[in-house]
C-alpha cells in the first residue's frame, strides 16, 4: 500500500527548503536572523495580540475592497510583512511587487495562507511587472527611490517612506547587561534594518571601555564574509583620510553627526544635558526611526527591544491601518 502523504510535514519541509534557498539568494539572511524574523512574527500573530490591535479600528464588513500596491524593501527578511497583513486585514487586497533580496519567504507564506483561508486566493497577487491597476500605494524605499516614488505615486494615495535610523541614548550609568542588550539593537541582521541602532549619544568625557566590554560576545559577527568585508573597507577608509576611530576588531566607532553609519561602524555624537538633546532629537524626528534610552524621551524603547516591534508601532510613525481603512 502506498504510504500517504501528510501535509503538516510536507509543508514543513517545504518551508525548511524555502529558508535554505533564501539563504542561499541572499548571504546576509544567515539562518539565524531567518529564524528570528519568523519567531517575532509567530509572537505577535496571536489571536489575543491581533483582536487587541484591531480593536482600536472600525473595520466595515462588505465594503468594496481597493488594491494596495505594496513596494517591499529587502533590507532584512520579511521586512514587508506588516504591509501585507495590514492591507489583508483591513478587506483590501495586495498587490506586492519584492525586492530582488527577499522574493522567496512572502510568496511561500501567503501560499499556506490561502491553504488555510481559500477566500483569499482573490485578495493577494504578486508581479515583478510594471505595477497597473491599483487605487493606492505603499512604498519603501531610500531617500533617492523616495522622489521616484513621490513622482509615479504622487496621484495615489500613499505612504512613501525614506531612510530612517536608530539612536541610543546613554548616560555611562548604564550597566553591563543593559550594554549587552544593546548589542542586540545594533548587530541583529547585521545592522542593516532601520531599527538598528547606528548611532550613540553619549556624555561630554564618555568612556567607551564598558560599552566594548560589554559586547564582546557578538564578536562572532567578524566571521560573515560580508560584515567583515564592510568592516575592512570602511575602517581602511577612515584610517587613509587620517579620521580618528575607536575600534575592537569587529566594531568602528566615529565620531560623526549624521545618522546612517556604514556597515560595521557605529557613530557617536556627545552631548551637554539631556533636556538639550530631546529638543535636538525631536527636530530630528523625521530621521529617526527609534531611540533607545531610559532618560525620558518621547516613545523610547528600552534596550534590547528595537527588533521587537508591536503590531501598533508603525514605520515612521504613519498608522498603516488607519491609512488602509480611509480609502473607502
């Protein structure tokens, strides 16, 4: 007799197939960070958390459903997902057009979606075309690809997002598991998401000696052939232009006042007082993505939290949901 088939562990076959071809498409998607991306998400996608997040919303059933182009980023993995469910969720449909660095996972996972749930097999469409027919967009992207957006996208109601990054505030009170922690926020997906933290503030006189004690143990990130590259490249940079550096052999520290720090370098600016720095970083609001501090400032997250994200905390601040729902 033949041996029948069983679907829970075929499909999990499937997907460890999926997640091995992903890794292999793009190297900076290691498994680690693969496995961490879809834990996060099986954390949240609870019936509890995602009944206490609609709840805030008036979602109309039979209301005629609009198409939402959704212009996915490929910067860590399923960086697009919230995109895709919200749309789901609020009775449109998606029209998702992937990044060449992440076109394998979301195809997969809306494939066991319409297995569990048909009706949907209508509202989800994936093109690698140009993008026609749809009543709205939402794209991210840089802050070059923002103005091409603004200039094809501009007549649709949108949400164009550009480049955002992360800050740290510290105060040198800090102790080392906090530090620790703080490793998470600027090493997981190798610092590549705009959650990351790229830049520390930090006290006139800061000693950095407790802060590169206090994550030696992502040392191991020198091992990525790409980081390591990265880190090469950029301290070798640095070092040739005579710019004074900290550095432990994984990590470039520079002291710099933007934002987006390279690939395996980390900027730090010093401060005064901290009631000058919050009205600094609140007139910098629209390049900050989050701010990871324990002194006070307006919607901080605490360390080790920035890859943690609640359904409700929405990139660059823009309720997605309350977008979706106003299209009528």
């Amino acid at each position: 007799m033949a041996k029948k088939n069983n679907p829970d562990r075929d499909q999990l076959q499937d997907f460890q197939n999926i997640l091995v071809k992903a890794e292999a498409k793009n190297s900076w998607f290691i498994s680690e960070n693969l496995e961490f991306a879809l834990q996060q998400w099986a954390n949240l996608l609870t019936e509890k958390k995602l009944t206490q997040w609609l709840s805030h919303y008036k979602i109309e059933s039979g209301k005629i459903p609009k198409t939402v182009a959704i212009i996915m980023a490929g910067n860590i993995p399923l960086v697009g997902f919230h995109d895709f469910i919200a749309v789901l969720l609020s009775g449109n449909r998606v029209l998702a057009k992937l990044s060449s660095n992440d076109k394998l996972l979301l195809p997969f996972l809306a494939q066991i979606l319409i297995t569990y749930s048909p009706n949907l097999k209508g509202f989800i469409a994936f093109t690698e075309e140009k993008l026609e027919h749809f009543d709205a967009v939402i794209a991210t992207g840089s802050n070059n690809t923002s103005r091409y957006f603004e200039y094809y996208f501009g007549k649709y109601p949108n949400i164009i997002r550009k480049n955002r990054n992360s800050v740290a505030v510290l105060t040198g009170t800090e102790g080392q598991e906090e530090l620790q922690a703080l490793g998470e926020d600027i090493f997981r997906y190798y610092g590549l998401g705009c959650r990351n933290v790229s830049k520390l503030y930090v006290p006139e006189g800061y000693d950095f000696d407790n802060f590169y004690k206090a994550i030696f143990n992502f040392q191991e990130i020198i091992h990525q052939n790409k980081y390591a590259n990265n880190y090469d490249y950029n301290k070798a940079v640095y070092l040739m232009s005579e710019i004074k550096v900290l550095d432990n052999g994984f990590l470039v520290l520079k002291e710099d006042e933007g934002f987006s720090s390279p690939i395996a370098c980390l900027f730090y600016e010093f401060y005064a007082d901290t009631s000058t720095l919050k009205n600094t970083l609140a007139n910098q609001s629209e390049h900050i993505q989050c701010i990871v501090s324990q002194e006070g400032f307006e919607n901080e997250i605490p360390f080790g939290q920035t890859q943690t994200p609640a359904l409700n905390d929405y990139a660059d601040g823009v309720d997605t949901m309350e977008f979706l729902l106003s299209l009528g």
